[in-house]
C-alpha cells in the first residue's frame, strides 16, 4: 500500500464502504490523509439533569430507572427511556430504530448520554443521544475529538479507523519542507503533524501540528504563484491599454478622494497594463477597503482603450452588489 493506492487497499474497506468516501472525494490513501478534521469537540465533564440547559448539547449522567421500551409508530421504531440524577431529576430519552437498546441498557446502572435538550420542567427531552459508560466517557475527557464532514452512511469512526491502519502500515506524506526551514520556523515533521491533526493528544499538541500544515500551504501557494508570475511576465502584452485623462477626471469626479493606498496599487496596475508585458497582480485588502473601485477604474481605462473586461464574483450576493 502507498499513496497512490485506492482506498480499498485498507483493510475493512469494500466496494461499498468507497462509495461513501468517494461520496467525500476520498478514492486514495493520499486523499485520507489529507481529510483534516473540520474542526474538533471537547467533552466536558458531565452533568446532573437539572443543570442541563435547554437546546444545549449536553453529557448528563444518569441512573436508568427501567429498561427502554421500544413502541411502533408507522415505519418507525422509537426506543424510550428515563433516567435520574442523584437529586432525583428526571430526564426522557428517546432512539429511533435502535431497538437493541432494549437489551444493552441495563436498568439501575450508570450512564453518560450526550445530546440535545429539549423542552424543560417535567417534559425534558433528549433525543438520539449518545450512550457512554462512565469509564469511557472519562477517557474522551482527555482528548480532543475531530469532527470530519460527513455523508451518510459514513461516520467518524469508519474515518479514524481507517487513518490509524494507514498509519500503522508507515504510509505518509513525503517530507516537502527543508529541514533547515521547519528549524528556522519551528515546524514539526510532516509525520507528527499528520498524526497529531487527526489524533491530537492534547490541546497544546494540536496547534503545533495545525500551524505546520497551514504554513505548508502557504509556502506552496507562495511558491505556486511566484512560478506562475514568472511565466507570465515573458509574455509580451499585445493589448496595450494606454492612460487616459478620462480615467482621472472620473476618479476627480467622485464622491470621495482615493487613499493613498488605493492611488498606489492603481498607478502600479496601469502601469503594468500599459507596459510590455502581460500583468500578473493579486490586490488584497480587508473588506471595504476599496479593492472594487480601484478595479472599477482599470476596466473604466481598458473599456475607453475599446477593450472589454470580466469582472468575476464568487458568489450570487457579491454578484449583485457589484452590479
């Protein structure tokens, strides 16, 4: 198994356990390991019923009172439950298509349930909650735990577990970073940074291997983008858009003067359009810094020039703003 292998190289992984992943855009081990959690919960310790707050994600513990009861209604199958607090609280539980809860719930013994609360006073509910025993709830306490987009079908378990056999047979990201730069910055190893990013240890170790990766993606943008200017600035620029004093007499004419900042970057961009080769400029800047007037103002000069322009939005609103 390397990199490139498909997914079902792991172990446990069928055709219809890929699916799913591809489902995520995961078809390789290299895909797997590039899945970085979305982000990551903590467990906090839990609470008695009557300090769970409503439409709070909460861990109660509680005693089960009597073993789940599981009732009909249409094509589904919904298991019941109440537990206790040690004040006497009560809390209502409920499960739909999980009838084996039945038996697996022992009443009179100890539990953790993680979910959801709804309603309050006597008519508090939780619904599809989690199920801990006490001693595995304490563990996760310690940890960070991911949370990964998801599809259905496929869970976070189904994930972690194949992540830790990937692991396990020593197939890992090839090292890009010089080792004299990860000692300049600080950085971890690729190896640790992947580990830790999908089974962090801790809080502290988490952000360590979090900042490797986002350096590592920066670099390469930065790289990635220096390459591509470099390429671009031999091409010789065959429409010259030359300055036109209609260009300033509109700048004169609004409702604002330009900051400095924005005069700049725009005498740098007609300067770059007029010159002899093709213009390869990113313009950054918080929002509302005027990034929309200056570019305005460079497609106002191409336009007087007899040239067009496209102006792309990501998305629908900006679109409309913009128009």
């Amino acid at each position: 198994m390397d990199l490139n292998s498909a997914i079902t190289e792991i172990k446990g992984i069928g055709d219809k356990t890929a699916a799913l992943f591809h489902r995520v855009h995961i078809d390789t081990v290299r895909d797997l390991l590039l899945y970085y959690p979305r982000g990551y919960e903590t467990f906090g310790a839990p609470v008695c019923v009557s300090e769970a707050r409503y439409k709070d994600v909460a861990s109660v513990l509680g005693i089960l009172m009597q073993a789940p009861v599981t009732r009909y209604v249409k094509q589904f199958k919904i298991t019941e439950a109440l537990i206790r607090d040690e004040a006497g609280a009560t809390l209502k539980l409920s499960w739909f298509n999980m009838p084996f809860l039945s038996k697996t719930l022992h009443p009179g013994a100890q539990y953790v349930f993680r979910g959801k609360l709804t309603g309050d006073g006597f008519g508090r509910k939780m619904q599809q909650p989690q199920i801990f025993k006490i001693s595995d709830y304490t563990a996760l306490m310690a940890e960070l735990q991911p949370i990964y987009p998801l599809t259905k079908g496929l869970t976070k378990k189904v994930i972690l577990d194949a992540v830790r056999t990937v692991l396990a047979e020593n197939v890992m990201l090839p090292e890009d970073l010089p080792e004299e730069l990860r000692q300049e910055y600080g950085l971890l190893p690729i190896k640790e940074a992947i580990k830790e990013i999908h089974f962090p240890e801790t809080k502290e170790s988490f952000i360590p291997a979090r900042r490797r990766l986002v350096f590592e993606e920066f670099y390469k943008f930065i790289l990635n983008v220096r390459m591509m200017k470099e390429q671009v600035e031999a091409l010789p620029n065959e429409f010259m858009i030359r300055e036109k004093e209609e260009t300033d007499a509109f700048l004169k004419r609004l409702p604002y003067e330009l900051t400095g900042a924005q005069k700049r970057v725009l005498s740098e961009i007609r300067k770059d359009i007029s010159g002899p080769s093709v213009m390869n400029r990113l313009v950054q800047g918080d929002v509302g810094s005027g990034k929309t007037i200056v570019a305005f103002a460079a497609m106002y000069e191409a336009a007087l020039c007899g040239y067009q322009s496209v102006l792309m939005a990501p998305t629908e609103v900006l679109a409309i703003q913009h128009y």
